[in-house]
C-alpha cells in the first residue's frame, strides 16, 4: 500500500509540473475603450438612462505556434452556446474563447429593457491541420448594452473576456521524466524493505 502511495504521489507531482508543450499560444489586451475613454481593466460599471447605449472595446492580440502532430485522441471546440456544434481536433490546435455580457444558452432569460450585443461563439482555432504554424494576429472584443426607452435608470456592469486552449501532443523528455520518477520510487522502496529485514534479523539475534 506504502508503494503504491508512492507511486501516486510521485505521478501527481510530477504532472503538477509545469511542462512545455509543443504548441504556445500567447495573448494579451490593449486599447481598452469604455464609453469612448480610455479604461485600465476590460469591465466597467456606468449608471443608463432610459434610451442610453454604453460600449466597452478592446483588442486582443495572441501568437501562436505548433508543430502540427497527430494527437492520441481527438479534442474538440465547442462553437456555439448550447453545445449543439462541436469542432473536433485531430490534430495539435488552438483555439481562443471570446466573451462578453450576452447570453445565448438554452438556459439565458431575455430582459425586454436592457438588450446586450458582443463577443462570443465560434471561438477563434488556429493551426487545426497537420504541418507546422505560426500565426499572430489579433481580434476585436466588444460589448454594448442599450437600454430601452420605457425603462428606468439602471447600473450596468460591461465586460470582455476571453479563455485560451490548446490540444498538445507532450514532448517525448516528459515521458521520460516520469518514467525516472516512478523508478526513483520504487529504488526507494526496495531499500527501505531492506533495511526493515536487516532490522529484525538484529532484534531476532
């Protein structure tokens, strides 16, 4: 039981690693414009008046890079909301979420007063083939909220968001280092066993 804790223990320390995959995927925001102004984070809260459209931009810019390798078993992208278009991903990929204040699941409400438009589905995927890539770019987040006429004067929270993922095939020295790993384990093992044998043949005597 002692060994397979070990066994355990040295697996999960070693995949809590941090590992370097054969794809990189980059990102970062500038030029975060709320309501026309310049804005330190890519949220903002502003108080609507019936009839008042707020808006909050930003632009995320990434660098991607892969070496085009079949994985062992397919990933996937969800394209949409509810999960009804799935992109499935033979190969070593990317793909970039975008999100903001709108909601189109199954599960959202509509509210008739305060209409939201922006970012979101499909997520952008870079490189899904099978030859290398490297690709920069950027792309637009946004979200603009308008209320309506007949409303009354409401706080509204704007925000962009987005969420990296990757599919990887690892590099052959995490395999490698792994397999090192459970050795040194069960090396370990087999000298305190016997050391606890040397132990009671000299109490034995």
């Amino acid at each position: 039981m002692k060994f397979l804790l070990g066994v355990a223990t040295a697996f999960a320390c070693l995949m809590a690693t941090p590992t370097r995959a054969e794809v990189v995927l980059d990102t970062y925001l500038t030029d975060v414009i709320c309501n026309g102004a310049p804005c330190a984070a890519p949220s903002f809260t502003v108080l609507m008046r019936p009839g008042d459209v707020a808006t909050l931009h930003a632009t995320l810019h990434y660098h991607y890079k892969d070496d085009g390798l079949l994985l062992a078993s397919p990933g996937y992208y969800q394209m949409d909301w509810n999960g009804d278009d799935i992109l499935f991903s033979p190969y070593e990929s990317g793909g970039i979420y975008l999100y903001s204040n709108i909601c189109l699941g199954h599960s959202c409400q509509p509210t008739p007063d305060l209409m939201f438009t922006g970012s979101g589905p499909p997520p952008l995927v870079l490189g899904l083939n099978d030859h290398p890539d490297e690709i920069t770019g950027s792309v637009e987040l946004f979200s603009q909220a308008t209320l309506g006429p007949n409303a009354f004067p409401e706080l509204v929270t704007l925000f962009v968001d987005y969420h990296p993922v990757i599919f990887a095939v690892p590099e052959p020295e995490i395999y490698g280092l792994l397999i090192f790993g459970l050795g040194l384990v069960g090396a370990a093992h087999r000298r305190r066993g016997r050391a606890e044998r040397f132990m009671r043949l000299r109490q034995c005597r």
